[in-house]
C-alpha cells in the first residue's frame, strides 16, 4: 500500500533525493567505494559540498558577503552558539512556542533577554501582534514556524538590530529576503533533507562586527572556527550533506521557492478547507496565523472520543504521522515540499469517509 507520509520530522523527501543517495551508499559517482566511508577531505567530496553550498545561493538568492555552513547537533545547539557567539549585554526573542522558549532559556546563560511578545497565554495557537523591536539589543530572534502549534510568520521582519532566524520547519519552502537577516539557521530534517545536519546562513559584517571580543568561545562553538574552515574543521555529516544536495537539485527543477510556495499555499488550502467545513474536525490555530507547513486540528468536544479511532481508521489508507504533539492533542499533518497535493487529497478523503461513519 503507498504510504501518504505526514510525519513532522525526519520527514517525507523527494523520491529522486532518497535513490540517488541509496546509488551513493552503494557506489559514489562509480569510484568503487560507498560515500559513507570516502574522506571528507576528499576531492570528490569537496564537489559535493561545493554544489549544495551554490545550490544554496541560487535557490535562495543569497547576497554576496553570507557564508553556508552545514554543521552537527541540530537546531538545538544553535539556541546556545548564538548567544554565545552575539549576545554581549541583551537579546531580544519573540516567544511563539517550545522551540523559542527553549532557545530563551540558553541565551539566559549569557545575558538578558527581552521577550517583546509571546502568545503562551492561549497554548501558542496564535502570532501576537503590535510588538516592538528594542534597538538597544544585540539582536532580535524568532522562530518563522512552529512545528508543535502549528503557527507561521511568513513574512521578513524589518528590524532595528540584526535578525536571527529558526526557519527549521519552513526553511525553503518560500522565498525570503535573506539579506534582512544576520543568521539563519535550520535542522534540515524538514524540507531539504534528512536528520543529522543543520544549515547555517551568516552574513559576514554580523559574524565580524557583531560577535563577542572578551568571552573566550570554544572552538567548536565558534562560527567563525566553521566559516574560515569551510564547514570542514572537523568531520562534517557527509552523507546528510549529500542528501541535502540532492534534495536542492529536485527543488530547483521543479522551479525553485517561488514554484514550491505556490504548491505549498494550495496543498495547505485544500485541507484547511475541509477542516473548516467538517463537522467532526476543527483547528486550533487562530486563521491569519495559520501554518503551511504544520496543520494542526482536533474532533470537536462531541467527538474527542472518536480520536484514536480515526488514527486508526487513517492508517488503513496509508495515512501515517498524523498524531497531533501532545501539547495540542489530536491530529497534525506536516505537508512539507515533498509532499504531494495527492497525499492531502487522500487525507481530506478519509476525513469525509469517517465523518459519513460517525457524524
């Protein structure tokens, strides 16, 4: 039976992406050897790393002056490095869910942070709005997508300080303005490959001029160990790497951010539209701060206990990964790139089908 893959990551890939890096685990280019046992410092790997990194900047469109970096540990070590790296006296954060609390609480390790907004009063089911960038802070974060709630700012923020980005659940799935951005960072376990290596956009001014002088930063914490190294100071996430490559040759055929935000918007319409006029289902995200990537719904109060039953029902389609994050409970459909308008269709089909059985 085809699977319709939701999982909210590790996530679904383009199929092309996973043959070709199975080709590659078997033969690398026809050299005799698999990539996973050649030398990173090798000429055919160097190639590999070369390609994905200007991939990067023709996808993106990203300005001269910014470096791409594919480091280790996750999106996770980046809420640390930042601070470690920028926060000298005190940062401003955008609080939108567990990902931007998590990345609050290490940047209180190193200074002050000022939350100028955040919408844990109502579970993170919404964006705040009316908020302000302090200009005496050393930098502003946010998170652009909630994996877990399901919300989304999809626009680039004007700033009065340098912007640091989580785009790790939305990463590539738009266009964006990276030059209004100081760094962005993303698990690539999303949208542009598997789990194991995390992309880092930083402008070179920021990294320069911006980082702290007098606070002794190890090395392996310090972006500019990995940005004069080229991503190469110690053994990088060879095999990621190459998936992500692989993965940015896909998008780019198929027209690149502007193509893939277009399939994105209609794959997302398709399934609000029929949560909003279901009887049994309904969302838990204020509409205007409503995710593309993270659908997330729930039975109405009359039906709760018919929850466990669609799971079920779900899986006898091929619908997998539909199990809501116990945060918000009930069902969450990741409809990142790879995933077909015809996965939607299927889900949207069985969510008639249980409907015309129980409501």
């Amino acid at each position: 039976m085809k699977k319709h893959n939701f999982n909210a990551g590790p996530a679904i890939l383009p199929q092309i992406a996973i043959e070709n890096t199975a080709k590659a685990v078997l033969d690398f280019n026809g050299i005799g050897m698999s990539i996973l046992e050649i030398s990173h410092r090798s000429k055919e790997f160097q190639a590999v790393i070369d390609e994905a990194v200007a991939l990067f900047k023709e996808i993106l469109n990203i300005p001269e002056g910014y470096h791409v970096l594919f480091l280790g540990g996750g999106a996770s070590t980046q809420f640390s490095m930042v601070p470690f790296n920028f926060l000298k006296k005190k940062a401003a954060y955008l609080e939108t869910g567990v990902w931007a609390k998590k990345a609050i609480k290490e940047a209180k390790l190193f200074g002050e942070v000022q939350i100028v907004a955040s919408s844990a009063d109502k579970n993170f089911s919404y964006i705040p709005k009316g908020w302000t960038i302090p200009s005496d802070v050393d930098y502003f974060h946010f998170t652009s997508n909630n994996t877990i709630y399901g919300t989304e700012i999809r626009h680039d923020i004007d700033s009065p300080v340098p912007v640091v980005c989580d785009m790790s659940s939305d990463f590539c799935s738009r266009p964006v303005d990276v030059s209004k951005y100081a760094l962005i960072y993303a698990g690539a376990q999303k949208n542009v490959g598997p789990a194991g290596v995390t992309v880092i956009i930083i402008k070179e001014e920021f990294l320069n001029q911006c980082q702290v002088k007098d606070r002794v930063i190890p090395t392996m914490t310090n972006y500019k160990t990995h940005v004069d190294e080229g991503s190469m100071f110690n053994t990088p996430p060879v095999l990621p790497i190459f998936t992500v490559k692989e993965t940015l040759k896909w998008l780019k055929s198929i027209g690149g951010l502007a193509a893939i935000e277009k399939m994105n918007i209609e794959k997302a319409q398709i399934l609000y539209d029929a949560i909003d006029n279901s009887k049994m289902f309904v969302g838990t995200v204020e509409k205007d701060s409503r995710s593309l990537m993270n659908i997330c719904f729930v039975m109405k109060e009359q039906y709760k206990d018919k929850e466990e039953a669609f799971l079920e029902f779900a899986k006898t389609k091929g619908l997998v990964g539909l199990k809501g994050h116990r945060s918000v409970g009930g069902f969450r459909a990741s409809t990142y790139n790879a995933l077909p308008k015809e996965s939607v269709i299927a889900l949207v089909d069985a969510m008639h089908e249980f409907e015309k059985m129980h409501a």
